[in-house]
C-alpha cells in the first residue's frame, strides 16, 4: 500500500492520542475568543494540531491502477503542516473523483496522522472517434484517456457527437445482433438520436431511431437470402415497411425491396452524400468511420 513519505519530525505532544485529544480541544478552547475574531482560524487550529501531535503524516492510497500517485497527492492539495482538524474529507473526495479514470473515492481520517485514500477506477468500455482522434470511454461516457492504447483495440467503436453517452446503448444493440456485432467497424451517431452501422466491408447500415433492433432482425432475414452487406453499399432500413439498398452510391443506383405504402417517402438521390451531411450537421465524423472500416 503506497504511502507519502514523512516530513521531518518537529516538536509534539506525546502520549496516547485520545490524550492528545482531550489536550488538544483544551487548548482550543482556551483560545476561543482569539478564534472568533481571526479571518483564517485553521492557521491556529492547525498550529494547536501541531503541537498535539495531529500534523497530517502519511497518506495512504489503495485501489489506483491507471491513475498515478502523483496526480492523487497533487488533487488531494494537503497543504504543509496540515492537521487532522482541519483536513476536510468531503472536499478531498470530489477533488479526487474528478480525476480521469476515478469513478468512485472514498477518505478517512485515521489518527493521530494518517489520511487513507480508496480509490475505485472505472473499466474502459469503448472507444469514441471524435474530430481530435479516438478516445478511451467508460459505460457512462465519461473520457478516461485521450489516446487509446493497443490492448484496448478490440473495444467498439463509436463516433459522431454525444455517442460517447450513448455507447452503452450502441454496445447492447449489437450485443442482441451477434451477426452484425461480429462484423460492425463503428456505430456513428446521427444526429444525436439514431445510429448508423459501418460494417467490415465498408457497407453502411442506417438505422431507425425507434426500434433499431428490429430493424437488423430484418436485415439478418434478407441476409439470410443473399448477403446485400458484402459490397460497401448503403442500406437504409429507417422505414419499417421498406429496405433501399443503393448499390453504387456514386451512381445513385438503387434497389428497391418489398416496397411498400410508398405514398409520402421521399427517397434522396445519394444516401451516402445524405448520410455524410446529416453527420455533419451534428458534427459527427461519420466520413473517417467509413475510411476505418474499409481499411
């Protein structure tokens, strides 16, 4: 268990701390009305703290992995001679929780001079492709790293704006699809309320916004009859009652199947330049997604 090395010793009370306390509270006591009328009392408290042998000693950290003990003493800010009066714990816990990779803190108090610091780090849990590279996500989307390292290559991959928040949601989507988990690049957020799927040949699967699950059991159906998703063409499957695949999205060429009830669908002339803005406009990188899929 790491510890912060021990100042120099200085003159202090001795003795059984529960001693010390009792002499302690004595002495602050007797200077109560000076207390009162000073502008920082904690600079007499702590001094009271010296001399009772309370001076802040030790640290002692538990649970850090990623996170370095440096950055851990640097945030918890003990100032020098700081004593067990006047260390708020409650501060120095959300001080320590705001660092990256830091879900949770917990601080005690040990005397006579020893605060104890458990620190519980969150699990990365995906990558997120954003306009200044590709970062390190846990479940909640909180940013652990702003590089990602080769032992976590194999998490999803997410991009666009906000899906570092929704990832959670883009992971348990393709954990319910294990056809299109196996073969998925990258789940790029549209327009923060939809997904759409980049797949290892570079075809692009675009999701409704309510049901999407469903609409990839549809999908694996038509697969079943013939893989459309072998080639990078476009699939949009937004609409329950319709599947268009654009073969050569240069070109605009598209099929058209089991259309149904196509009164009031208007379809765009090429569904990747549509896909692309509509990214754009929520500035969402959806163009680098697909260059990394088909590498």
């Amino acid at each position: 268990m790491p510890a912060v090395a021990p100042r120099a010793s200085r003159p202090r009370m001795t003795g059984p701390w529960p001693t010390r306390v009792l002499t302690a509270a004595v002495l602050v006591g007797s200077c109560g009305a000076g207390l009162a009328y000073s502008q920082d009392p904690s600079h007499a408290i702590d001094a009271v703290g010296r001399v009772s042998g309370f001076e802040v000693r030790d640290i002692s950290l538990s649970g850090q992995h990623e996170t370095s003990i440096s950055s851990i003493v640097a945030t918890a800010s003990l100032a020098p001679g700081a004593t067990m009066f006047t260390v708020n714990a409650e501060d120095m816990r959300k001080r320590v929780e705001a660092l990256p990779w830091v879900q949770r803190a917990t601080v005690r108090k040990v005397l006579p001079g020893t605060v104890k610091l458990e620190i519980e780090e969150a699990e990365p849990f995906a990558r997120w492709r954003t306009e200044g590279g590709v970062k390190l996500i846990a479940r909640d989307g909180m940013v652990l790293s702003d590089s990602v390292e080769p032992r976590y290559l194999d998490l999803p991959l997410v991009a666009g704006q906000s899906a570092n928040t929704k990832a959670e949601e883009a992971v348990a989507l393709l954990d319910a699809n294990p056809l299109f988990q196996i073969r998925t690049r990258a789940a790029v957020r549209v327009g923060e309320r939809r997904w759409d799927l980049v797949l290892d040949t570079g075809a692009t699967v675009m999701l409704p916004e309510d049901n999407p699950s469903a609409a990839l059991d549809r999908l694996a159906d038509l697969e079943m009859n013939g893989s459309i998703t072998m080639e990078p063409v476009i699939v949009d499957m937004r609409l329950a009652d319709r599947t268009v695949v654009e073969l050569h999205p240069t070109d605009a060429n598209e099929l058209y199947i089991a259309p149904e009830q196509e009164k009031g669908f208007e379809e765009p002339s090429d569904l990747l330049a549509a896909a692309i803005a509509e990214a754009k406009r929520a500035d969402d990188p959806l163009a680098a997604a697909i260059r990394e899929a088909t590498q």
